[in-house]
C-alpha cells in the first residue's frame, strides 16, 4: 500500500500521458504546458495538435493565433476550426495574410479549414490560404468580390516553360526541375470540397469564380440567398467549343435553404433544368426541394437523390423520380410525408358503408383489419415502396428521422 501511495504521474510512460492529455481542450492544454518540463514537452508533441478546434474558446485574438503557431502548431496539423470576430463587439483584423502565409509554411500537412464568422474581407482572394487545403468550410463569413477568383500569370509564357527557364539558369540538378513541374495547376488551389452555409455576401459572381478550380468535386451550399437559378444555370457543365465548360468535375451538389425569414427566394435549383454533365448526387432541402425536383429529370448521370427538411407527397415524388432510371439511391433525411387522400365516396356508397359498419360492430377481428387498412391507406412508406419499386428496381430508399402528417379534419 506504501508504493501505491507514493506513486503520481511521474511514473506513468508517455504515451499513457499523451492519451489522457488527448481529452483535454485547446486551452486547457496551453495551462497543462506550464506545469513542468517534462509536461511542456508532451504538450508539444504532434498528436495532441492533428485537430484542433478554438470555436469554443471565447476571445482568440490574432495575437493568441501567432502564439499557437509558434509554440505548439507543426506539420501534424491535420484539421483547424476558428471562430472570427464578426460578431463580437471588439471587431478588428482576426486573420491576417501573414499568418495565413506562416500557417502553410509551418504546417504543410492542413487539409481542412472551418471558418465560423470571419470577416474575410481583408484578404486579397483565396490564393492566400494553404494549399495543402483539401477541405474549405465557411459559415456566417462575410467574402470579398474577388474572394474565389484567380489571379492569371501575368507572362504569357506557359508554367512549365518558366520551370525550365528556372532550372536551366540556376543550373539545378535533373530531379530537381521535375521535382518543379510536379506541382499541381498555376493557382495552387487544390480544394475539392467547398461548404458554405449561412454566407449571405456569396453571389452569382463568386459562384462563376469557382469554375476554374480544378479539383472541386463536392460543393454544399446552404442558405446562400443571393444565388440564383441563372447563376447556376452558366455554372453548370455543358459541352463548349473548347470540351466541357463550367463545373466539370463537380460531382456531388447540394442547395437548400432552411433559415431566416424576409429573404426572397431565389429557386436557385430551378438552374438544374439545363442540365450538368457528370453530375452523379444531388442533396436537396428546405425550399428548393419543390423546384429542384421539377428539374432533376434532366440530369442523365444522377445516381444518388439526398432530400432533407421538407413536406413531400408521394404524388409528387413519383413524378419527379419517373425519368431517373439510373438513379440508385433516393434518402429522405427529416422528411413530413402528406397522407394519401382517398377518393371522395358517393352518397349510396356512404350509406352502405353506414350500415355496413353498424351490423360489423360486434365483430372485434374485423375492426382490427379494418384499422390495419385504414393505416396503410394514409402512411405513405409502404405504398411509396411500392410505387417507386416497379419505375426504380435497381434504387434503394433510405429513411432517416421522417413523419406522417396527420390532418385534424
């Protein structure tokens, strides 16, 4: 029993501390640091700082940012959340165009960023942020005009030429110009998921910008209220003059609008009538759920049919899923499904089916069928089943958290 009671953290290996250190928050971790040498070492260590989240720590300012990147953030960051100061009462710059240009030097390995109220209007465009990112969210940040746009090279000499322009001055090995010429396209942007929920300065415009981002495969645009079908309609991938215009390689699309009241709606799903090549899963919600369904008819290579957050009929849905014949997955995510109205019945009919009832009211086994029959008369999922069984054979539905809307007639 002495031993027990004489033993304390120093006798723990590192890894064990490591982990329990793991469960504690960014701030909590800085305090940890300060304990003792050893302490401030694995505090430091890389796999306490793959992903770190500051959205809950209340009054980061550009001057914790620099502390963190110089003390603890390093090449294993994998993952970063930060909140701006949009909407706090102090204002002032949060991100910086140094440290963004510090961050991607330091940390080469950052794949995605979470911005949550960022004022990013300060900075030039896009360029500017790492370009190891992979992922690029944005929620409640205010964007510049030229946010998104790249700025072209101002020789009209192709990359690869200046590439070995360079080298062949510099009198640079072999392996090092093709070591040069590997590098990704002249913009360095290689985001290929882009997530923007609740950005109301986003605009047809910035949407036309992302037309010459390469690898943007998946783009999630949620309660972005200024675009519109038109908008949508120009991005769309269509055959050009030139090949594929547009959005090519844009392979997942989500619109939905869910939030604030007293904003006109733009129908912006309305742009899918024109069509988009290469378009394989769309996700629709809120109050582009209507519209985009009258258009989805028109995309050839759609697979995948996401609905969330809305009121459907299953009339409704049969018609619009009538020409996906190669669709293979249709999920309703939140979905109130309206109840199927029987024909109104004739008054002999009415009176028969009153006494009908009257002399059957003895009977308990034939009230439980009757009820049974009532239920599959007004709950859609079995006759929505059956409906979309015999026009999608090869489709698998998926119903996630859906309801019945009862009438109170």
């Amino acid at each position: 029993m002495d031993e027990f009671k004489g033993c304390n953290l120093d006798y723990f290996p590192e890894n064990i501390l490591i982990d329990v250190l793991s469960y504690l928050s960014v701030r909590e971790l800085v305090r940890a640091g300060r304990v003792c040498k050893r302490w401030k070492r694995l505090v430091k260590d890389q796999r306490l700082w793959r992903t770190v989240d500051l959205t809950a720590w209340k009054g980061v300012t550009s001057r914790i940012l620099w502390f963190l990147l110089r003390q603890y953030l390093g090449c294993g960051l994998r993952c970063l959340r930060l909140r701006g100061l949009l909407l706090s009462a102090r204002g002032g710059t949060f991100l910086s165009e140094s440290w963004l240009k510090a961050l991607s030097t330091k940390c080469p390995r950052l794949s995605k960023l979470c911005l949550l109220h960022a004022d990013l209007r300060s900075l030039p465009n896009c360029q500017i942020l790492p370009r190891s990112l992979r992922v690029l969210e944005l929620r409640g940040c205010e964007l510049p005009r030229s946010f998104f746009n790249q700025s072209l090279p101002t020789s009209p000499a192709l990359p690869h030429e200046r590439a070995e322009a360079t080298c062949s001055v510099g009198a640079q090995p072999k392996g090092r110009c093709q070591k040069g010429k590997g590098i990704a396209s002249p913009s360095g942007i290689g985001v290929e998921r882009l997530v923007l929920n609740n950005v109301p300065s986003f605009t047809d415009q910035h949407l036309q910008n992302l037309a010459s981002w390469e690898r943007l495969s998946r783009l999630e645009l949620r309660d972005t209220f200024r675009v519109t079908a038109n908008g949508l309609r120009s991005c769309a991938a269509k055959e050009g003059l030139s090949g594929l215009e547009g959005l090519s390689r844009l392979k997942y699309l989500e619109i939905g609008i869910t939030g604030r009241q007293g904003y006109q709606l733009q129908m912006a799903s309305l742009g899918l009538g024109a069509g988009w090549l290469g378009l394989e899963e769309l996700s629709l919600g809120g109050k582009e759920v209507g519209p985009g369904l009258l258009c989805a008819s028109r995309l050839k290579d759609l697979k995948c049919l996401h609905l969330w957050a809305c009121t459907l009929s299953e009339l409704q849905i049969v018609r619009s899923c009538r020409m996906l014949r190669g669709l293979r997955q249709l999920e309703f995510l939140d979905v109130t499904f309206q109840p199927r109205q029987s024909p109104p019945a004739e008054e002999g009919q009415e009176q028969e089916g009153g006494e009908e009832q009257q002399n059957e009211e003895g009977g308990t086994g034939r009230e439980s069928n009757d009820e049974n029959r009532t239920l599959e008369g007004t709950d859609p999922f079995p006759s929505l089943r059956r409906s979309l069984a015999g026009l999608l054979p090869s489709c698998s539905l998926v119903f996630t958290n859906c309801s019945v809307q009862i009438n109170v007639d």
